[in-house]
C-alpha cells in the first residue's frame, strides 16, 4: 500500500493495518519527519516506511522495490492530500 501526500501518516496507519506492508510519501520534511516519531505497523506487524518525495516522484521510491520486487502496490492512496 503507497499513500501519496500522506502529511503526518493519519490515514497511512489506518490503512495499513489491511496489508503486509506499507509506505508513505510526502513532500514535506517535517511531515515526514511527524509520521516517523508516530510510527505505526502494518497487519504483518512491520514498520510503515515514511519517505519524503513528490508525487510525481513515486517511481523512484527505493522501498517499493524492496518491499515487493516489483516497485508495484496494490492500493494508492492520497486521503490526506485533498483534505
């Protein structure tokens, strides 16, 4: 699971308690920074991995390819980026 613009990971934790593994991306720094000191875990018990990037810059997200192999996900989110 890959939630865009995720801020301080809100809705990244709520979502990730339905999958193995889950990242969030956001542009801003301090967001990032705010959704790692939170934390959270996914259904496997893993960590969410927050990283900081654009949405237009989700391809190169590194933890996508070693969290499946692929750099594939399957579900997008962006809840907290309309709010």
């Amino acid at each position: 699971m890959l939630d865009v613009g995720c801020g301080p990971g809100n809705a990244t934790r709520d979502v990730a308690l339905q999958f193995e593994r889950a990242v969030g991306a956001d542009p801003g720094e301090q967001m990032i920074e705010a959704a790692r000191e939170i934390g959270g875990k996914t259904k496997s018990g893993e960590e969410i991995r927050f990283v900081v990037r654009v949405a237009e810059e989700i391809s190169g997200i590194e933890c996508l390819e070693e969290v499946n192999g692929n750099g594939k996900v399957d579900l997008l989110i962006a809840a907290m980026a309309v709010s």
